[in-house]
C-alpha cells in the first residue's frame, strides 16, 4: 500500500473513509462525498412550521479525534450535520473564510453543501465528539439558513444530550429502527430550533413575557399558576395566553404539561427515582395523577417507560463499544 494513503472501513457503520498522511504536515481525512454547490437554505423560524418535511440518509456515531487533527470537508457537504463537542472543542474554517470557534460542551449546526476545515483541540476522552447527519427534504433537498453555527454553548440541556446519544445507539443496532432514528431526529431539530427561536426572542415581540418564558422553559416544579406568571411579567392572564402562544405555538398550560412529561423522561433516564419520588421532583402532589398524566401524554405508564430505559440501556452498554471512530 502507498505509504500516504490509507484506507479504514467501520464495519459497524459501514462508513467508509480515506486517510491521508502527508509526511511532517498535520494529517487531514478527506471524506469523499458526492454533493452540489448550491442548496436552498431556510429560515429556522419558517423551518419550525413546516408541515411536509422528511428526513433521509440518517447516520449517528461517536467519533475520537487526535488532538490537532483536521478534518477537512474539501467538497460540498452531502448531508447536514449535528455535531456534539462532548470532550474537546474545535476550530471550523470555511470556504468563505469564516472563523467559527466551537467550546467543549457546543453544540454545532453543519449544513448540506458546506465546505470547511475542522481542527480538534484539547481532545481528552471519549467520545470526542458524537455525529448525528440527515437529509432535509420537503420534494428538494434543503438545509437550515445561517451556515455553520453554534445552536447551544453548552449542551447542558440533557434532552439535546439524550437524543444524541439514543440516535448513536440506535443506529448501532445490527437492525436499524429507522421510524425511531427519524423520531429522534425530528426532536433533535425541534429542540434546537426552540433554543434558537429563544435567542431572538426579544427582537419578535415576546420581551414582555420573556421572564414567564423563562420560567416555564427553566423551572422544574413549575409551582406557580398561569396567573401567577403573568403577574409576575406585568400582564393580564389572557395577554400572557395569547402572547406565549404564537411564541410557543401551545397555550402555557399544554407547553407545561409537555415540558414535565420530558423532564420526567430525563429523570428517569439518569436517576434511579421511585415512582413517588419523581412525582414530588416535577411538583406532582399524587403519584397517581402524575401516572395518569403521563400515560394520557406518551401511551405508557411511568413504570414501562423506565423498564424500556432499562433494557435499552443494557443493550448500549453491548452495541455502544462498536460505534466509535478510533483515531491511532
């Protein structure tokens, strides 16, 4: 084989990528993919109400990266792209000469048609990063306005982390769940695009509500009434109804309701709370409403939900190992 060029294929993915060494120089992978020059872009604001949207090409991985290492994206981007600095942090360079500084924690939107360099920095753990790419269509392929950006500082949002980590598993299985993997995708994005909508929000209109915004969005036990929110932004109940529903296209109340079931979600995936105790966490006087209410909103009690997180999580600890892109 040439001594510069190498070839490595993850059979756990089927993903394959050529290597290129280049003697005394820092080592790029150039990831050959087949892609057009340009790519209709959409608003996310405009993204977040459209109706007719699919995913397709779904792929997830963990990847580890070589402090310094370069990764460079010489032709347009097949796919857009999400990438978690889980424990390092990167430097992007574009074609059009932007410099985008991406913190360990970042989260980053890449979209289809892209072209940049990547350089990894301060890379000590695994994974280094995590991948989640996809194909947004509506009849023509396209990507998210606004080139490459950070959508989240740091990821310490748990149900961003969450997806990320059930879209890598999940497509790790030797069977994909791809009616899963375009669920989680779809959550993905409809997150990020709540995160990205909040960024804006004092320059549409909703500065009134903002602090009510916040609360519902931050507050665990959300103890305060509708009415007591709206007090609290200088509003009347209704005005604070209406305005938060063309923010969030929910009435608070329903936006709180599904805010606690995904809490609930999270803390049942990371903690090992009885049934009562997350209950009285998400500020639920009765164990047993809080059990109906749960059901009504996902289909299944709390108890199946936690014993499907338990099985699943046995089953990563097996497939998880075989989805890492390891850098010697």
């Amino acid at each position: 084989m040439n001594k510069k060029t190498a070839f490595s294929v993850s059979k756990s993915t089927n993903f394959v990528l050529l290597f290129a060494f280049t003697p005394k120089k820092k080592r790029d992978i150039i990831l050959k993919e087949k892609g057009v020059n340009q790519v209709r872009t959409v608003e996310i604001a405009d993204f977040m109400e459209m109706e007719n949207v699919n995913l397709t090409k779904i792929f997830a991985m963990n990847q580890v990266w070589r402090e310094g290492f370069q990764f460079v994206m010489k032709n347009p981007r097949a796919t857009s792209a999400i990438l978690w600095f889980f424990s390092c942090s990167g430097i992007f360079r574009t074609a059009e000469g932007d410099v985008i500084e991406a913190p360990r924690g970042s989260v980053v939107y890449i979209p289809e048609g892209a072209r940049y360099t990547l350089e990894f920095l301060s890379c000590n753990g695994f994974p280094s990063t995590v991948l989640a790419e996809f194909r947004l269509t509506d009849g023509e392929a396209f990507a998210l306005a606004g080139g490459i950006r950070i959508m989240e500082a740091e990821a310490d949002d748990t149900r961003i982390c969450s997806l990320l980590k059930k879209l890598v598993f999940e497509y790790s299985l030797p069977s994909k769940p791809m009616l899963k993997l375009r669920r989680d995708v779809y959550g993905l994005l409809a997150l990020l695009g709540e995160s990205e909508k909040y960024k804006h929000i004092d320059r549409r209109g909703f500065q009134t509500v903002k602090r009510g915004i916040e609360y519902l969005q931050k507050d665990e036990k959300q103890a305060l009434s509708i009415d007591e929110i709206a007090k609290m932004c200088f509003v009347s109940p209704a005005y604070f109804r209406k305005l938060f529903k063309e923010y969030a296209g929910v009435s608070p109340s329903e936006y709180r309701i599904q805010r606690k079931i995904e809490h609930a979600k999270e803390l049942m995936e990371h903690s090992a709370l009885s049934i009562g105790e997350l209950a009285h966490a998400l500020g639920y006087d009765d164990p047993a409403y809080f059990c109906r209410v749960f059901k009504k909103e996902t289909g299944i009690s709390p108890s199946e939900y936690q014993k499907s997180t338990k099985e699943r999580q046995t089953k990563e600890s097996s497939y998880g190992k075989d989805t890492s892109l390891g850098m010697e």
